[in-house]
C-alpha cells in the first residue's frame, strides 16, 4: 500500500469523524465502505454487500442500513449503484477520494 492511499484513507476518516451531520451508525457504514476499499486496494468503485457491510458496521437492522446509506448518499459522502442481487454485490463509489 502507498504513502498516497494511507493519507487518503486517513483523511477520509477524519472528514467523517468530524462531520456533526453523521451519527455512529453513519459513521461505522462509512468506516465499513472505507475497508472494503482499502481491501480492495483502493480502486474508483468497490463492490459491496448489504449483509458483509452491515456486519462490519455492527447494524443490525436492514432499515437502518438503508437509511444510514441513504444519507451518505445524501450527503455525498458516496455514490451508490444497487443491483438487488445478493450474490452480485453492488458498487459504491466513495466521493472526495
């Protein structure tokens, strides 16, 4: 992993601890989002699972999940695709990365 891609993903962090706008389980979706990135080696758009996310964010609930990605959309924080398979994954893509 580059120096580069360490400060990227330091600063993304950062930006979400501090945003006032974010409640912990926005904020534990968006870490979720930024280790499937790293994991992923840091490409323009990760694809994603609702279960895989839900369990690294420690949200239980699919109506929080939703709401929680709804507002990180909402917020710019990532763009979402959705393919309503389970199996296929969607793609996200974080913003101001």
């Amino acid at each position: 992993m580059s120096k580069l891609s360490n400060q990227k993903l330091l600063k993304q962090i950062g930006i979400a601890m501090k945003d006032d706008r974010l409640s912990n389980s926005h904020r534990n979706l968006y870490l979720a989002l930024l280790l499937c990135w790293k994991e992923q080696l840091f490409p323009m758009q990760i694809k994603i699972t609702r279960k895989d996310l839900m369990h690294r964010s420690n949200i239980c609930s699919s109506s929080t999940y939703h709401l929680a990605i709804n507002r990180l959309i909402h917020l710019r924080y990532i763009q979402y695709i959705p393919s309503y398979d389970p199996y296929q994954g969607s793609i996200a893509q974080l913003l101001n990365t």
